[in-house]
C-alpha cells in the first residue's frame, strides 16, 4: 500500500467500496451459502452517513463503523485480496480503536460469521474475546468485544 491515510470515504469512493468490499467477501459466498451482509450493504447511503473509512489510493481497505452509545460497532472490514499481507487489515483495525477512544467510548464490538474461520484467528490476536454465538436468519455469528482500557 502506497499510502497509510485512513480517511473519510466521499461519494467518489462508493464505486471502490463496493468493489474492495465484493473482493473481499466473494470468497465466502460458496461457504456460507449466502451472500455476507456487507456485500448487501447501501454503500451510498453509508458513505453518506459518514461511516465508512477507505485508506490506498487506489482503494483497497476499508472499515464501515457506528458509533454507539456504549461503544464503537465495527459493522465491516474489507481488504482487497490484491493488498492482503501488507498490514492493511492490522492498520485499519488499529484505526478503529483510536477512533472509537477519540469518540470516547469504551469498547469495540462486531461480529463475524462463524463459518469465516480465518477471523477466529485474527481478531483473538490483537485482544478480542468472543462474548456470545447467535444464529440470525441464514447467518450463524459471534459476536466479539474489545474493552479499550
């Protein structure tokens, strides 16, 4: 990745969110059995909305955030496969944390798709700890927190 930047994303974006995003969340499809949430996602009104954040010129990671009141929901991370191994998905989840400690809130919390095993790996590494199992709909999730101590 040529640029570190983790930025707002702005209407000009949309096109690339949609793509990183569908890169990103393809390879699932056949696992699950169904299409993940984030690549049904309005991405025009998220961006709108404020809570999508892009970094790489061209793009190639983004996280789509909610501020709550309790803590920050991380509702989607996205590397494109092209950029995997660059430390983008580190980075941006690093970003994440600061942003929700800028916003003042305590926690980070999201969740994943049980059957995307790789992120059981991941997310235990940098410190979150599943909290609950819960199927919703077509979808079987955990549901993990982060405490910003």
């Amino acid at each position: 990745m040529t640029n570190d930047e983790i930025r707002p994303a702005v209407a000009a974006d949309v096109p690339a969110v949609r793509a990183v995003t569908d890169a990103a969340y393809e390879p699932y499809v056949a696992r699950i059995g169904v299409r993940p949430v984030p690549m049904e996602a309005d991405h025009a009104a998220d961006v709108a909305a404020g809570k999508v954040f892009v970094t790489g010129r061209p793009v190639v990671g983004l996280v789509v955030v909610e501020a709550r009141p309790d803590h920050l929901f991380l509702d989607s991370i996205a590397v494109h496969p092209d950029a995997h191994g660059r430390g983008v998905g580190r980075r941006l989840l690093e970003w994440v944390e600061a942003h929700a400690r800028a916003l003042g809130l305590p926690e980070v919390r999201l969740y994943t798709n049980a059957m995307m095993w790789e992120n059981q790996k991941i997310y235990p590494r940098f410190g979150y700890e599943v909290v609950e199992r819960r199927a919703e709909g077509p979808y079987d999730r955990l549901h993990y927190r982060k405490p910003l101590v």
